[in-house]
C-alpha cells in the first residue's frame, strides 16, 4: 500500500475515527486516510442483518446510543434517523425476573413491600447504614452505599465478578455509577433525554460518515501493516489500543474480552425484552441479547428469534479488547505509555481503546469533536512531526 503523499491518517473507524475523519475531510477539505484491521466500519457498534433471519445483528453486543450532549446529538443526526426506541433491561436472580437499573419496582418486588418513592430512599439509606461506608473506594463500597448490601450482593456482586473476573473490591466506584438508581417507576436503563436505535443500522450511520469523497477507506488494514509507510509529516489518529502502538516496549495492557453464542430459536418472542442478565456467579454468561426487541418498529420480524449469549473473558493478545480494566496498576502503565506520546507531538489517541477509557459512542463522538475543535485551531499543517514510535 503507498502511503507517500497521505497527510493525515486516521487508524480505527469506529465512532471516534469516524467523526474526525468526516470532520477533517468536510469541515477542513482535507484528504484523510482510514485504515481499520478489521473487514467492515463501526467499530464495536457495527451491526448488520442476520442472513437466517433477517434480524439486525448487534455484532459486538447491544449498543444503544444515548446521550445529553446537544451538540453529540445534532451531529449524529446528520447522517441519518434514529427511532424513539428506549433500552430497557431486566434480570435475573435465583430464577426470579427484576428491573435493571434498580428503581422502585425492583425494589418492592425484590423486597415484597410497597413502598412509596420517599419511603423507598429512606429505606434504601437505612439499609446502606449499616454497612456505614463514608467515602467508597472501590465498586463494592460504593454499590453497598447506594443500594444496601442486599440488592447488592443478590444483583451485582455475582455479574460483576463474571463481568470482570475480579473482586469488587479491587475495581474503581465509577464503573456501577454508570447505572443510575431511582426511587420512581421509570424502568429506563438510560436517563439521558436522547435515546434510539439508528433506523437503517450502524453499518448504514457509519458508512455515510465515511462517505465524504475526501476520506479513502481501508478496511483489513491495521498499524502494524503501514507503520513502517507512514510519511514523516502526516497527522495520525489512532484508536488503538496504545501498549500495541509502541509494540509493548513496557509491558501489556489488562482489558476484558467478551465471546458471544449465537443462536436462532424457533419461536417468536424468546425472552420478552432485548436484554435479560442473568446475576448469580453459578451461571457462566452474563447475559442473553434478543435483538428483535431493538426495532419494534420493525413489527414482528417473522417467527424465529436470533439471540447472542454474552459471556465474558480475559483478552489474550489476538483476541478483541473489549473493557479497559482500570486498576491502579494499569492506569499506572497507561501514564507511563502517555509520558512516551509526548514525543510525538503528531499522534493523537483517542476512542474506548486509544484513551483505555469505558467511553459510551456518544462520549467518543464528544472527544473526536473535541479534538477537531483543537485542530482547528492549531490549522491543518499541524506542529512538526518529530518521530513515528
Ligand atoms: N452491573 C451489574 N449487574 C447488572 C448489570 C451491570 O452488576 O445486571 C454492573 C457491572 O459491574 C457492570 C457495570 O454495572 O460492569 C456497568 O454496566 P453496563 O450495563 O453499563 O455495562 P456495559 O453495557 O457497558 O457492558
């Protein structure tokens, strides 16, 4: 592949790659070049139908785009609809069905009691009382101090373990505040005010970013296939993950991977909602996608369902890093590769893996236009590019 004249290159085209690509080819009318190893655009949002079914298959797991970002939605909006759908998630626990995130359903169904949403608050402050958690330092203290060990232990220790394969303990509080907790009967996973499903699929929504005449997309193409090519002044934006940019020189990276079982059932509706987790250690996924339940625009969709069961896994190198693991070893590592960027003052990282951050796609998309902002600024000849690593 030449890549002799290419000025600015965009590795990963998943929302982050995505927006500064579609930026910088229309709002600068710069050339810019694509490259994802992967076969198809989207990152691990990219969905596509099911040949058996016809049912749109979330290929990395259910991505439901929400956000509080004006400008995040406005932008999104540009390159197609999105329905009304909002997420909403149930689970399991010793073979009885809750309301995720927990609101005042779960709470007087997993209590047998009937409380009213003052009375629930007080209720739940009561019982994270008695564990007497001040300031939460870890997942654990925190979920107990907003929930009470109960709920706790019956709805997210055991998913949590699974999910990371790690004591709770030793994860940071702000991966469960991600799920808010309500004392109403709004069962909504999300509280953001916009929320859908892109109407023709994330494949059709990427594909249209990327279809500026501006942007040459290469897809089966990863850095390590080009590094060696890269001209000295071209800008790159990477989103990669950044212990594989400078090829593990101080050491790897801890992430979560996830294995999906697929399966086409024979009856119409298998579950009932489009995702149902299943909370106790013993049972190994950690939960059931039934995509169907995505679009019910789309009406019935035929009788047979498709589903994906999630089950979580340590990523090994070659496999797909899916979850960023945030402990103080790695986020100690992760300053450490960050100090070594400061040389390459033309290398930008960014998206869930370049930050090793736990970004929604509306929180890549806020960073991807942050970073176009700066640019913007700094004018697209950009500083001097000293060094590629
Ligand atoms: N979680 C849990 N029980 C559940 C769902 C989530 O304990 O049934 C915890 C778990 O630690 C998880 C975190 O909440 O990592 C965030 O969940 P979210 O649904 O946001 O995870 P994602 O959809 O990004 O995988």
């Amino acid at each position: 592949m030449d890549l002799s004249g290419v000025r600015c290159l965009v590795v990963g085209a998943g929302f982050w790659g995505a927006t500064l690509a579609e930026r910088i080819a229309a709002g600068l009318g710069q050339r810019v070049l694509v490259a994802d190893r992967r076969g198809h655009p989207g990152g691990n949002c990219y969905s596509r139908k099911d040949e058996e079914t016809g049912i749109e298959a979330h290929v990395y797991g259910t991505h439901v785009f929400h956000t509080k970002n004006a400008r995040v939605w406005e932008y999104v909006n540009r390159f197609g609809g999105f329905s009304g759908y909002r997420h909403r998630v149930w689970t399991e626990h010793q073979g009885r069905v809750y309301p995720l995130p927990i609101s005042l359903a779960t709470l007087n169904s997993f209590y047998g009691l009937n409380l009213r949403p003052a009375e629930a608050a007080a209720f739940i402050a009561g019982e994270a009382a008695r564990d007497g958690v001040r300031e939460p330092s870890n997942l654990e203290e925190k979920a107990v101090s907003l929930l009470g060990r109960p709920l706790y232990e019956a709805l997210i220790q055991g998913y949590t373990r699974k999910q990371w394969n790690r004591d709770p303990r030793e994860l940071p509080p702000s991966i469960i505040t991600r799920l808010p907790v309500r004392s109403s009967y709004n069962t909504d996973y999300f509280d953001d005010p916009w929320q859908g499903l892109p109407l023709d699929g994330y494949a059709a929504l990427i594909s249209r970013m990327l279809a500026h005449p501006l942007i040459d997309l290469c897809l089966g193409v990863s850095y390590a296939d080009i590094a060696g090519q890269i001209p000295a002044d071209c800008r790159v934006f990477y989103s990669g993950p950044v212990d594989e940019l400078f090829r593990f020189s101080l050491g790897a990276l801890e992430w979560r991977s996830l294995r999906f079982e697929w399966s086409v059932e024979p009856v119409a509706d298998f579950q009932g909602c489009p995702v149902l987790n299943q909370a106790d250690a013993d049972i190994p996924f950690t939960r059931t996608h039934e995509f169907k339940h995505l679009h019910p625009e789309r009406g019935p969709q035929g009788e047979k369902t498709l589903l994906a069961r999630e089950y979580p896994l340590n990523f090994v190198p070659g496999g797909e890093p899916f979850y960023p693991v945030n402990t103080p070893a790695n986020e100690a590592l992760l300053a450490a590769y960050r100090e070594k960027l400061r040389h390459f003052p033309r290398l930008t990282l960014g998206g869930r893996l370049g930050s090793y951050r736990y970004l929604d796609m509306d929180a890549a998309i806020e960073a991807a236009l942050a970073c176009f902002d700066a640019l913007r600024e700094e004018g697209p000849a950009g500083k001097p590019w000293r060094e590629r690593p």
